[in-house]
C-alpha cells in the first residue's frame, strides 16, 4: 500500500485571465485588436501594455499636481490640456475595448469595466456641470487599471497564493473583527459615559472613533482621556489592542504556512512516474528513487 | 505494529448549544415555544432569530442616535418612542425565556439571562429615578444577545478554535502580560522621576499610563517627554514595545499552527477502515487505502 | 535499525531554584528558618510567601499613592506610618536571609540580594539626607521581589520555554535590532539636515528620537515634519517601521514553534520501553505501541 | 530504495567575504598591508578592526555632538580639532585599502569603496565651499563602515539566513506593499474630497501622508479629521492598517520556519556516511545508526 504513490489529478485549473467572459472574437481585425488590448503575448500587445501604464501614471500625476494650490495657480493650463488629452487617450481605449470583444455588454459590467468607464466620465461631467471637484477626483481610480496589466503578466501565482490564504482565513479574521468590533463598541460606550461631552467625547460615535483609535495603536491625540477612570480603562484598551493583534497574525501565518505546505506536496511532481506528496526537502521520489525537480521559493 | 491504525476513540462532544443546561420542556405548548425562542432548526425559530438580531439592531441604534446632541433634540420623542418599543418586546421575549425553560433560576443566572435582563432593566429604572442617565448607556450590551445567535447557527468550529488556541497559551500570555506590567511600572515610576510634574508626570499613575501609551506604541502625545534623559527612556521604551510585541504573536502563531495539525490529525478519518492520524495533504488512508475525506480549510 | 527507540538521556537538570547557591544549611533552627523563607513546601513557607507577596504589594501602594499629591497631602502621616512599617518589616526579613544561608555574601551579592536591600535602603537614608526625593521612587523595585516567589513556585515551564525561545533567537534579534538602529540614526540625521532647528529638529539626537517614535509606529506628534521632502522621508519611515516588525515577529514564531516541536520530541518518552520522538498527534508509542501519555498543551 | 540517504552534494558556497573581487595581492607589504586592513585573521589584523570601529564611533559621536547648539558653542574648537583628526585617520585608511588591493578601481566603485570615500570627502568640500553644513551631515554615513568588520568576522549565518527569507519573500512583499501603496492612494483622495484644505487636508500628497501615518497606525495627530464621514473612513483605514499587518508578518514567519527547516535538513550531515535529511529532533542517522551532531540552534 505504502508504495502506491499520490497519481493525483491535475490541480484545478486557475483563470488568470480577467478578460476570458467577455469572449475572444475569431478572426478579422477585431481578433487583432483584441490580442493587442486584452493580451500581452503579442509584440504589439506589450508595447500597448507599456504604454497604457505609462500614460494611466502621468494622468494620475497631473490629477494630484492638480490638487496642490500653488501648481494648480501656475500650470493650471497645462494640467487642464493634459487631462483632457488623457481623457481622449483612454475614451478611445474604451471604446476600442468594447469593439472588439464578443460580449461588449459583460465587459461593460465586469469590475474593470466600470474602472474605465469612471476614468474618463467625470471629466465630460465637469463640461456641462460646473464645479463638479469632488467628481473630478474620481478620476485617481485609474490606478485601480494598473491592476489589470499587472495580473495579466506578472506575480500571478503569489497573488493567488496570498488570496487563497486571506480566503482560507476569512471565516476565522471575520471572527475576530466582530469581537473587535464588539469590544470597541462597549469600551467606547463606556468612555462616553465616563469621560462625557465635556472632555470631548460628545457622542457614542465619536467616543468609538477613539476606541477604535486606541485598541489599533493609532492614538492620534486629538481626544485623550482626562479622568483617572479614563486613564485607568485607555490603559486596559491599549493593553489589549496591542495584545490581540498576535491573534490575526497566528491565524494568517498559519494559513500561509498550511498553504506553503499543500502547495509544495501537491506541485512537486515527480518527471518519472508523476507521483506528488514529497516531503518539504526532499531530494528523491519517495516512490520510484528519480531526482525531483527544485523546489520553487 | 505499523499497520495498526489509529483508531481513536470520537473526539469529546463540544456543546455548542449554550442553552443546554436550562433544560428543554417535553411536550405542549413550553416544549414548541422553547423551539422557537431556544433552538433554530425550525422555521419559525429562524423567522424568530431574525426578527431578534434586527430588533436588537434597531434598538442599539436608538441609544447611539439618542448619544448625538442635535439627533437627539431634533427627534427626541421618536426616539424615546422607539426605546419604549423595544423594551416592552425585550420584555416580553424575557418573560417568555423564563417561561419555557425547565430550570428558569438556572437561565436567569446565566451569563446570557443576565444580559437578557439588563437589556430592559435600565428604562424601567429611568421612569423611577430621574436622571439616570449613566443607566440607559447599559442598554448597549444587548449587542452581545447578537451573538448567542450568531453562536448557535454559525462559525462554532472556528469560535472554538480560536478559543482553544487562546485557552492553551493563557499561561504564556498571562507570563508575558505580567512582565510587560512590571516593564510599563517601573519605567513609568523612573519616567515620574526623571521628568516631574512640571512636564506632565504628575504622579507615577499618570507616568504609568504614559508608560502603557507608549510600550503598546499608541502615543496619545498627551504627555510627552522634555529632557534629554526623558527622551532617551521613551526611546528605548518604544523600541521595546515594539519589539517584544513578536512574543504573543509567536505564543499564539505557534499555537494556532499546533491546534490546526492536532484537528487535521484527529479529524480526518477514514470512511473504510475509520483510522485517524493522517499528515497534512495525504490522499489515501495509510491504513487501507482507501480515498480520504477532503481536508477542511 | 528503524526498531531502536531514541532512548535519549534525561534532558539537563534546569535549576528552578535561584536560591541554590547560597547553600541550605543543615539542622538547627537556621534550616527551619531557611525552609520557610526560602522554600514554598512547608505550610509555614506557603503562608510565609502568601504574607511577603501581600506586604510587596500595599507598600508598592504606599509608594504610589504618596505620589499622587492630593492623596499625599490628605493622608500623608498615615502612609509614612505604613512605609515604616513596610521598611522594618523587610529589614527584619533581609537580615532574616542573611542569617538562615551557608553563604550570607554569595546572596548579598546576587540579583534578588541587591534587590532586597535596595527595597529598604532607600528609606533609612532618607532620614539623615533630606530632600531624597528621587531615592525614596528606587523602593518600586519592591515589585521585582514577587518574581522570586512567583518564580519559585508557578509557571516554571513557561519560563523558561519562553526564555530558551528568547535565548536561541538573540543574535538573530541583536542583527534586527542593530540594522534598525543604523537606519534610524540615519534618517534621523537626514531629517534634522531636511527640517532643521526652524521645525523642531534642534539637534541630532532629537532628530533621532523622532525618528525612533516613527519607525516604531508611536508617533506622538511633538515633533512632525512640516516640509514636503520631510512628510515624504516620513512616510517612507513609517511604512518600513510597519512592515520590518514582521522580521522579529517572524523570528520569535519560528523559534517557539521549533522549541514546542524540540519538546514534544525529547519530553513525551513511552512508559513501556522509555523511547521518545514521537510525533506530535501520536498515540502509540511508535517502537512497542503502548499508549503514548498525553501531550501537554 | 529507503535505505539509500540523501548524499547531498555540499551547498554552494557563500561568499562571506565583500573584499573579494578586490583580489589580494601575493607577496611583498602589500600582501602584508591587505592582510590587516582587509582581513582579520592575523591579531594585528584584529588589533586594526578593533581600533577602526573605535575611531568610526568616536566620529560619529563628534558629529551628533557639533549638532547640539550648547555643545558646539562651547567645545567647537576641540570638536573641529576632533573631526579634522579622524578626517586624516581614514584618508591614510583609504589610501592604503587602494595600495594594498590588487584592482583599486574595483575597490573604488565598490560598495564599501565609496562609503569609504564619502567619510572624508565633505570634510575637504568644507574647506573651499563655506556653509556646507548639509555636506558634513554625510559623515554620518561612516557608521555603515562598522557593519564591514561585523560582517567578516561575526554573525554571517544569521545574516544571511534572515537575508534569504526576505530575499525569498520579496514578490510576495512587493504584492503587499502595491496593494496597501494603492489603498493610501485611494483613501487619502477621498479624505482630501471629504476633508478639504479648511481641515488641513491641502493637496492629495498630503492626504496621502495623513493616510500612511493612519494606515501603519502611527497616528502624528498633526492632521486629525474632523467631519463625521472623515471619522468614519479613518476608523475603517485604522482598523485595515492594524489588521492587514498580519498579512507581512505571515509572509515572513512562513518563510523563515521554511527556511529553517531547509537548513536543518540539508546541513545537519552525519559524520560516518555523510547522509543529510535528517528530522528536527532526530539523535541518530536516519541511515547508518551513527549518533548526530547537535543541532545549532
């Protein structure tokens, strides 16, 4: 028995493409512009990839040159051309993207869809509505679309890694939170009481943004208790923030930990007789004696 | 002796029922009321569980606004309307626990029978002493009946993991918590020396809790350090804090890694051949080769 | 070869008792008297423990409470009573230890030696020298002294599985600390040469102090950086003062969890043939298949 | 097939030296000079390394000491005098590491080389360019040299080892880092909209800043918001900050368990067959019987 190797099946396999509901068109220049937008295999699909990062990093650094007063006041013309030249770049991206992929209407709902989309409206918006700031900072999702090229082509299997252990925990960390919550929710309660208006905790709300600023260690300082009683319970308050904090990190450690561990018994895969299950360190197939394949970090 | 499983005995039975020692009527009218308020398994007791979490909702939401000066004189009645309202239901639904329950001395006794009281207690004390104000802020523990219900029907393995895993390291942590008291006391009462009332420090409780604020890394900025000495204390104070906050992180690391290798171990279990002790990503029984469970996250 | 159990030797002797070297005398009243200070397996040792903790405490409370002035102020006769009566007490003890072991100078000269007559020192100084203010806050060294007995009789696997943990980790520790010590002086310099006397800054060991307050996530807000380059320098610090403290965090996990797994392995020994290194989650000794002991938390 | 070990081939060899690529010279004062200066194998070798950190330490402490106003003024002259002396030691130090090395422009490019180089340039720079106090501030840089002769003869195996976990964890880092730099980004913009200039809130870079300080709970209090959304999106990014710290700390204590692991397994090596693979805890070879050395810890 002990000498019938793991023949596991293939792990399940992993979309790593964001893109695939949308649907490759077959052939005609709509296939073209679809590996040049979507894909990053092509020559011209990387060229496009660079480009869009480089021009999504310059709009997003005129829209925070724009939010500096003394930059606004003296190149307030030239930020204003090169955002709507942005603007134009990345209204003919979408555009282009909606053409070319089978079902325009699941990209244009998909969560990068809507990305870019609200990367070019408010600008529109600001021609017909005026002082419409606040929209134009909207605008800084854009960044968000850095996302996309960078899952396409890099780093997927660590991303996927931290997201199935951040997965894994989350009934455990949802745990956690509900007792953070609870606590601050109580202690903040408290502190209303004791302390009162008087001392600057003029609500419970207010008295549990303060909570919450003491048991995560942020301590701003603009409330502080004044009393002894106070004093006595932010003591406790700190104590245990900074004591619990060990509880998110034991459980995501670990579940790091776990899935370093699957990952290395289930991806190890013997070249001779494809059995898996081989122990961390492991130099030979358990099974039939073969040199096994390095362990990847 | 290698091919004798591990045929453990089922691991102890964990109550997850909280209610289990009021005891549940047999037959009648107590037996279906003690289904609806106690248990969820039926339809009603779900409706019921709902209606409960979101009238427990509502209420503490009814203290936070009261909290909030302009909220409170713009629509005090209605909210003193609202309270009343849910009083009166809390009551009742007291009034009914009691009644359905075998042993109703054990259920008022009982960490969540006192809660159940102190939820209504506080308005009715409110009509008899005027001014009770510190009182009525009582009435935010009805939060915590949330998750009598929350533990009956949802995350029992991972809320008695991580119990576990605290309950196992409590010695280590208690170790470590009494180091850290005595750490935060005698730097506070040389911090008291050092920098003196006229920089804040006016007596070593006050230092003490300056102390506390800046080990667990808050730092209020409330009191801070003048001289040079001072300066030098807080220092290596925060530097300490900072760094042997690795310690319960460990504790607990270490210890939620064990917790999950014992379950893994004592869990999974063949259906064949029943064996335990399987390591951490085996496919097969090492007993009878038999295909194994899935493993749970 | 597989058949022979690790008979390993017994692990080394751990000495518990920190009083070993001063020598227990044999008979006559000096033993007596040293089994009751000294030891905690006597009656009259545990009630003599139970009463020395108990005094510790309230004289730490005097001091305390002298401290805080109104207190002082209201009650100060009544606590220089009880500081004297806590100072003759702990002198009539200290001359009680020295008189009960073999070597008086070996526990004069030891840690909980120079301890205990730092506890009583203070005060009969302050009757020739007036104005020792400062001597008077050394008598909060009084709270070393429950270690001993706390020491002596609770938690001595705790200990020292937290202070081996500790104690394999400390050149490890000492790399961190002194990589993050470097970085520090260094950005505490650059940040002195960026923002200057004119914003706080006044010199490099003020600099630094900052610096340290944000590299540890205190932040107590003294000192901030108000020019631009300076925020930046900033927020580049506290980023790296949030993520660096995995590295020592990550150190103290792996070596508690290395120290649990060495512990396991050498402490858990078959009661039939005495053989260890049995797995964790082991239940039968793994070379005569007896049942293993139970594992200890 | 069991019985076979793992006759490891010797791991690759670590360069512990920096001065290598230098090339030492063979025979003559040269050989002689390289063989103090950049070894320390020879006692006057150790006698030179010794005498070298003492003078880089008394440096630096002129330098932070020229910073403090009242010192300055009052022992300029004899810091100067100080400084000019040191300023003399390591030019000659320099001089000599070009003689006695066998490719100088190797040397001067290197590293250590140009660190050399900037301990004693600004001193000269000051000289001909008055008011070049920022310049002097570079002499700080001469504490990095220390790590030179630490690195040779102390502690490379716990350097290299925590080096090998970051260096191992760096995408998973780098992850982390772009999505918690992409959160900051995000938030700060919208506390810019939410906020505003009137809160102090001024530019996006700026509530960029107050982000980081929030999210890595350093909490300056220099910026604190003030609205009740504000609040509100500072608890939940103080809660984020405090709880995704787990995420790093996971990273790393995965990986050096891992790391640790590897190497007991691949370096504990037994002295009769030379097999390697050996368990944590294990007392005799795995493949031959032959007791094994200690574990280093």
């Amino acid at each position: 028995m002990s000498d019938r190797p793991n023949k596991a099946p293939a792990p399940p396999e992993r979309s790593a493409d964001p893109n695939q509901h949308f649907g490759k068109p077959e052939g005609g220049w709509r296939e073209e512009l679809y590996e040049v937008i979507f894909e990053s295999h092509t020559r011209t699909g990387q060229v496009f990839d660079l480009v869009l990062i480089g021009a999504i990093v310059l709009s997003v650094v005129t829209v925070v040159l724009t939010s500096i007063a003394p930059v606004a006041d003296a190149y307030g013309q030239w930020l204003l051309a090169a955002e709507w030249l942005f603007t134009l770049l990345f209204t003919v991206e979408y555009i282009g993207r909606l053409l070319c992929v089978k079902r325009p209407d699941r990209y244009a709902r998909s969560f990068f869809g809507v990305i870019d989309l609200m990367s070019v409206v408010p600008s529109y918006i600001s021609l017909f509505v005026p002082g419409s700031h606040v929209l134009l900072d909207v605008r800084i999702l854009r960044l968000l679309r850095i996302f996309r090229i960078l899952k396409l082509t890099l780093y997927i299997q660590e991303y996927s890694m931290l997201g199935d252990a951040l997965l894994a925990s989350r009934r455990k960390i949802l745990i956690f939170l509900s007792v953070v919550f609870m606590i601050v929710f109580l202690l903040g309660t408290v502190m209303y009481v004791v302390e009162g208006p008087q001392h600057g905790y003029t609500s419970i709300p207010t008295a549990v943004y303060w909570a919450i600023s003491t048991v995560t260690t942020v301590g701003f300082g603009d409330l502080v208790p004044k009393t002894d009683i106070g004093r006595a319970i932010a003591s406790f308050m700190m104590l245990l923030g900074w004591g619990i904090l060990a509880v998110p990190t034991g459980i995501i450690s670990s579940e790091i930990t776990h899935q370093r561990g699957v990952r290395a018994l289930t991806e190890r895969r013997c070249t001779r007789c494809m059995a898996t299950g081989h122990e961390v360190g492991a130099r030979f197939c358990k099974s039939c004696g073969e040199a096994l394949p390095e362990e990847t970090p």
